[in-house]
C-alpha cells in the first residue's frame, strides 16, 4: 500500500510539473479553448467540445487528442441514455455510472462514438 501511494505520489506531482511547464494538460471538463494555448499535449473529453472549439485548440497548441471513458459513464454524456441499462452501478465518488464492458450492447454504443466517418461522433478530424 505504500508503494502504491509512492507511485500515485510521482506520477501526480510529474503530471503537475509538466502541466506547469505547458508540456501537457489533461482535462476531463469543460472549458474555454481560447484560454488554452502553448502545450505541447492537449487531451481533452471531446463530448464537450464543437468542431469550432477543436480548431481553436488544434491552432493554438501542438497536438490535440480526445480522450473517452470505456470504464465509466457520467449523465450528462451524451451517449448515455442508451447506455444507462448496461451498468454495474453508481461510483458515487465520481458521480459516474460503472460500464459493463463485457455486455455487447455496451460495446456498439462505445463503438459507435468511435465512428470517424461522421464528423458529429469524431469532432477532433478536421
């Protein structure tokens, strides 16, 4: 347990360094893109972002990447209603909903965000 609380301990003051030296910025909410810029990494939960949003974020740091929870589901995501019946229940730290990955209905709701021909699932390609 100690060990584990070490590691933890590391990769979360390396991950505020290099968030501090504009390296990366992991964010899992909403913001305004017009007050990022300068990063070198930029990963986002792009369900929060328009294609407008994404340029804006694509022109002002060096790479932009969406970022996608195949563990959990929140309500207020969009895909969320058709995936409320396949959970193993509420996270109430997180206020999410556990996914149950192993369920097939759980894999097409998720596979279908991930579908690139449809710019409204994939707002990232531009």
């Amino acid at each position: 347990m100690v060990t584990t609380a070490l590691c933890l301990n590391t990769a979360q003051s390396v991950a505020q360094k290099l968030t501090q030296e504009k390296q990366i910025l992991f964010t899992y909410g909403d913001f305004y893109p017009a007050e990022v810029s300068g990063y070198e990494l930029v990963v986002i939960e792009s369900a929060h972002f328009d294609s407008e949003d994404i340029a804006v974020l694509k022109q002002n740091n060096n790479t932009v990447l969406g970022y996608i929870s195949l563990g959990e589901v929140n309500e207020a995501a969009a895909h969320f209603p058709e995936i409320k019946d396949f959970t193993f229940g509420k996270n109430e730290i997180w206020n999410s909903y556990i996914l149950d990955i192993e369920n097939e209905e759980t894999r097409q709701v998720l596979m279908a965000i991930f579908d690139y021909k449809n710019p409204l699932h994939n707002p990232l390609q531009t």
